[in-house]
C-alpha cells in the first residue's frame, strides 16, 4: 500500500470507528436500563431482582427514551471534552503521559543520540522533524501521536535510551515513523476521547457511591430505601464502567493489533537490519520492568505504544498488541526463544555524532537512488510517504558536511533566527536596507549573530539548505509565542527589503513560517474536503504554471512542459497561465486550496509537477526545492532529492 491510500485508508478507519462507537453506545443504553430498573424495583421491594420477568414491570418507554438519549448526550460530551483537551495532538498525549520535551540544544549524549535519529529519518522521509518527549520510565517502550505528519511527537522512555544500542533504538524509531506515514496516529487520539466517553458513566458511578459513604443517611424506611437505590444505582454505574471497559478494550483491539506487525515489518525495511527491531523486543522480554508504564495516564494510550504498555484482566483478553514472541519470530524466524537480560549500555562519549562513520560513503555525491526516483514522474510519487537506508545514510552524510557554525546555531532557540535571518539576507538584492531591518525589528544582538553565521550561509550548498530549513523548524518551535511574533514580523519585513519576492524568499517563508503558524495555533490545519479536481482547477493551473516556468526558461518550453503535466494529470481541460498573471497572493491562495484535496487526489497534482520538471529530463535545484516545498504544504512527505 502507498502513502496515499493509507492516507486514505486511516480516514476511513474513522468510519469504522464510529461504527464501533455506536454498537458500544447501544450496549451501555441497554446496560443503563437494566440498572436503573433494577435500582426502581429495589426500591419498591427492597430485594434484588435479577428476573427479567419482574423487571419489565417498571418499564415505562419514556423513561426507557429519556435514559438513551441521557446516555448518548453524557457519552457524545465525554468524548468531546477529552477530544477537545487533546485538540493540540501529539504535544497534548505526551504531555498526558508524563513525557518532558528534550531540548534541542541538550547535551546529554543519550538524548542527543535519540534526536540525531529522529532528525536523521525525518529528513530521509521528506517530513518536517517531530518533536522528542521523554518518558521517566524504567521500561523499554515508545509512541508516536498527533494529527497529521506536520504535527507529530514522538515519545520514548528513559529505559529505552539506557538500554538499547544505537541500531535497536533507531529500530524501535523506525516502527513509530511507520505509524506517522500510515495515518496511524489520528485515529489513536480520536480513540481516546471516544474511550473517555465509554467509560464516563463508570466514573461518574464511582463517585456517587463515595460521596454517599459521608451523606446523613436518614433513619425512616423510606429515607433508607431512596439512599439505598441511589446506592444500588451507584454500584450499577460502576458495573457499566466496567462494561464501558469491555467495550474500549475490544475496539482498540479491532482497531490496534494488525497495525503492529505492519509497523515492525516497515522497520525492518527501513532499517535494513531486523535485529535491530528484534532486539529491542528481545531485551523488553529480558527486562524486569518490560515494556509496562506507570503512568497514571498510560491506560488510554495503551494502544499506541511501541509495546504493551500495561498490564490488566482486560490487556490478556483483548490484547492491543501481539504477543511479544510472535513479533519477534515474524521478524527473526531462527529466534532461539532466549530473551536479552539487563546490561548497562556503555555511555556515549559524542554529543554530535550523527552515525557510525564506517558506514557512511566516502562522499556526498547524491542520493543513491536518486537516479532511479527521477526517472519518470509515476517513480518520483512513488517515493513519497517512504523511508529507506540510503536515504538516511545520504542525510547523515549531509549533516555531516553542514557548516558547524550552522549546525549549531540551529540547534539553539535564540540562535536558529540568525541562521534564518542570514538564508534570507543572502537572497537579497538590496541587502543593505535587509541588514537595517534587521537591526530595528529583532533583538539587540541578533544583528552581530546573523552577521557571524552569514559567511557560512553564503557558501552554503543549495542541497543543504531545505535539510537546515527542517532542522531550523523544529527548534524554532520552542519559542515564545511573544518571540515567534517578533520573529515572523522581521522576516517578513526583511522579504519585502527589496520590493520583491523571489522563488528562494517564497520557500523560505512558506516552509518556515507555514509550519510555525501552524504549531502557534495562528493558522487552521488544513482540511481534506475536495473530492474531485474539477474543484480546483484555477488553482492546480497556477501552480503547475509556476513549476513551468520556474524549471523552464523560455515560454515555448514551459508551455510545452505543461502539456506533459496536463497528460499526466488527466485534465486536458488545463491552460496555462501566463506569466505575468502569476503572483505571489496567487500561488499562495492556490496552494492553500490544494491543501484541502482528498489523499488521493494529491497524486496527480504531484505526477503532473514531476512530469512538468522532467520534461527536457534534466533537473534543476530550484525545480527540486520547488516541488520538495509543494510536497511539504500537501502533507505528502518527499524524500531529499537531487539535482
């Protein structure tokens, strides 16, 4: 399955979800009823009736309507409450489970160890950098969570990072990106606040019965037999609770447990190494603690994990997660059945190293499967949404040739902006007006920084600059929200320096500025709603114009180029758009637009951008970073390319 059907396919997943939302909802009415009948026939009789016979006597349909729709109200607002407290996605789970970011300026060996990693794979698989939490944890264990590839953390606990070698944790990293690329992570949040929802009539049963435990209980018949039902009625609220737990632990069940062997065997492709997935499984089985967390909190996520999380009556029943021997045999069929035992991995000594070097290429020279990805627009898509060894081993080598001054300012909140300020600055025509700017609108020492970081900027390669870009991105996240307004307002007065935008200035703002609108809640995620192309016409030819004339020189060749995309897009109803009718406003609101096609749609816009930069079947660049950038905003992951 490609990413975009199992884009596609995670969407529809809610569907189902809500199917087994409805038939779990249906269960607790019933349930509901038969407590409060038996709560009203106790109070009349002060016996507990269990016959069914006897029940049906104090039916009264109204009361039976107004029960359901009380349940399908407590229910459907329980689930919106917690879907609503989780509305900021992966930063809201981790911090539920207890998780502490980890700083991108850390100089723990360990914790810069798991970030290199992280940052490794999400440069190779073409998406923006997930921020790292880390879990207080003995146990060996793992998750990923958010909405959408653009706003996914990754979590991993303490245990984790003292236990396993490089290759195992990169291993167990790997199956989370599995789960970030198959849309998994969506449906893990709406779970939880579907499952809050299930079990808030239990909660709301627990606390009737202790409140009561210190009511005045009154010493006439009839006082004690009220206190009485309510009491019953308590305990029977409680029982639901337990049916409501039932009922969450079998849909997670349904939805969870298939996802895990696909999510190791993606690792093992990733990786090229099963043992090292094997592995970290192995030492979960050898280790005291597990893989099972104390957080109070780790209930609700448990289907989410890397591995089972915890361990109750209902875990062994509908298990979230294959048992552990089994996944390790699917991986490593000669698996002898010994589990790893518990051995202190020897401390890192390197705060920067990105990867052993004897695995690294002598050179950078270009992706090794560059060559191939470029040969035909159908092959470029197809790469989108995947991870591989060589692509992660050309990125460690392009972190590796990255300026050090770089480098390090991007991995400091206060520093990253000067790396920015001089990638803009450089682009400039009219730099001298940008240098004043930038001296009246940032802080007071950022014009020296940037000064200092600008020579390095100057002879940067072009193919590093998307990968500083991400880097830039994801510690610029740790800002204020007083610091980003500052940010964002110097950037763009420095754009508009010169009176113009040019294409470097254009990605620049897009990539940075989009994602950080974005993570500062200044600007909606972007909504899947058009299902046809037809809807979007205007704005798919004024983008595929803009990658016409941005790869192609002259007019004849781009419009000659445009047909090819035309072809292969499927709509020969497309024009071109003249050159000078394209603006900036223009191919901004146009992208924005496309934003909002349905996963599959997305495709051809991509097929039709690549056939466009193909069609002299030379490559350039700026048409790499172009079509890199469009990838970026349409939430389909390109891996790096090269010219």
């Amino acid at each position: 399955m490609n990413f975009f059907e199992a884009q596609d396919k995670a969407r529809r997943n809610t569907f189902w979800l809500v199917i087994l939302f409805g038939f779990a909802v249906t269960g607790l009415i019933i349930l509901t009823n038969l407590v409060i009948l038996s709560a009203l026939a106790y109070k009349e009789t002060g016996l507990v009736v269990f016959s069914y016979n006897e029940l049906i006597n104090y039916l009264e349909w109204d009361v039976f309507v107004a029960i359901a729709i009380g349940v399908s109200v407590l229910v459907f607002l329980g689930s919106l409450y917690k879907t609503m407290s989780l509305s900021s996605g992966g930063p809201a789970v981790a911090e539920m489970l207890g998780g502490i970011l980890i700083s991108q300026s850390t100089n723990n060996p360990q914790e810069r160890q798991l970030l290199n990693i992280v940052e490794e794979m999400a440069i190779a698989a073409g998406m923006p950098i997930p921020k790292v939490y880390l879990m207080d944890e003995l146990a060996i264990n793992a998750f990923a969570a958010g909405k959408s590839p653009s706003t996914a953390v990754i979590g991993v606990t303490r245990g984790a990072l003292s236990q396993l070698s490089r290759d195992e944790l990169q291993g167990v990293i790997a199956h989370e990106f599995s789960h970030i690329l198959n849309g998994d992570m969506r449906l893990n949040i709406q779970l939880i606040g579907v499952l809050h929802g299930i079990l808030l009539i239990g909660i709301i049963g627990y606390y009737i019965v202790r409140s009561l435990r210190y009511a005045r209980i009154s010493r006439s018949e009839k006082g004690g037999s009220v206190v009485g039902a309510v009491i019953a009625a308590g305990f029977g609220l409680m029982i639901i609770g337990y049916a409501g737990t039932f009922f969450g632990q079998w849909i997670k069940s349904v939805v969870s447990r298939q996802r895990e062997y696909l999510a190791d065997a993606s690792a093992v492709q990733f990786t090229r190494n099963k043992d090292s997935i094997a592995g970290a499984l192995k030492k979960i089985g050898g280790l005291s603690a597990g893989s099972f967390l104390e957080a109070a909190a780790a209930p609700q996520y448990s289907h989410a994990f890397f591995a089972k999380g915890i361990s109750s009556f209902w875990q062994s029943i509908f298990a979230t997660h294959p048992p552990l021997d089994k996944r390790i045999k699917k991986i490593d069929p000669q698996w002898d059945g010994k589990y790893i035992s518990y051995q202190a991995k020897e401390q890192q000594t390197s705060t920067v190293s990105y990867a052993k070097t004897e695995s690294l290429k002598p050179s950078v020279t270009g992706v090794v499967v560059t060559t191939a990805i470029l040969s035909a627009a159908e092959q470029a898509i197809s790469q989108v949404g995947t991870l591989n060894e060589e692509n992660v081993e050309y990125v460690q080598q392009l972190m590796q040739t990255l300026p050090q001054s770089l480098r390090n300012a991007s991995q400091n909140a206060y520093s990253v902006r000067g790396v920015i300020y001089s990638l803009l600055i450089r682009d400039q025509s009219n730099q001298n007006e940008a240098w004043v700017l930038l001296e009246k609108y940032a802080d007071a020492n950022m014009h020296t920084l940037t000064k200092e970081l600008y020579d390095d900027a100057m002879q940067l390669d072009e193919k590093l600059k998307l990968p500083l870009l991400e880097l830039s991105v994801n510690t610029l996240r740790e800002l204020s929200a007083n610091q980003y307004a500052q940010f964002k307002t110097t950037v763009n007065n420095i754009i508009s320096a010169d009176k113009s935008i040019d294409l470097h200035e254009w990605v620049i703002k897009r990539l940075v500025l989009q994602q950080l609108d974005e993570h500062f809640s200044l600007r909606e995620p972007a909504k899947a709603k058009h299902a046809f192309l037809g809807a979007v016409k205007g704005d798919a030819e004024v983008l595929l114009s803009l990658i016409a004339y941005v790869e192609h020189k002259s007019d004849k060749l781009a419009k000659l180029a445009f047909e090819l995309g035309k072809k292969e897009i499927g709509a020969q109803a497309f024009n071109i758009v003249p050159r000078e009718k394209l603006s900036l406003d223009t191919i901004n609101k146009s992208l924005d637009n496309l934003m909002q096609l349905k996963p599959l749609l997305k495709p051809r816009i991509l097929k039709a951008s690549a056939a466009i930069i193909l069609a002299d079947n030379k490559t350039t660049t700026k048409g790499i970073e172009l079509f890199r950038t469009i990838s970026t905003c349409l939430d389909c992951p390109m891996p790096p390319l090269h010219a």
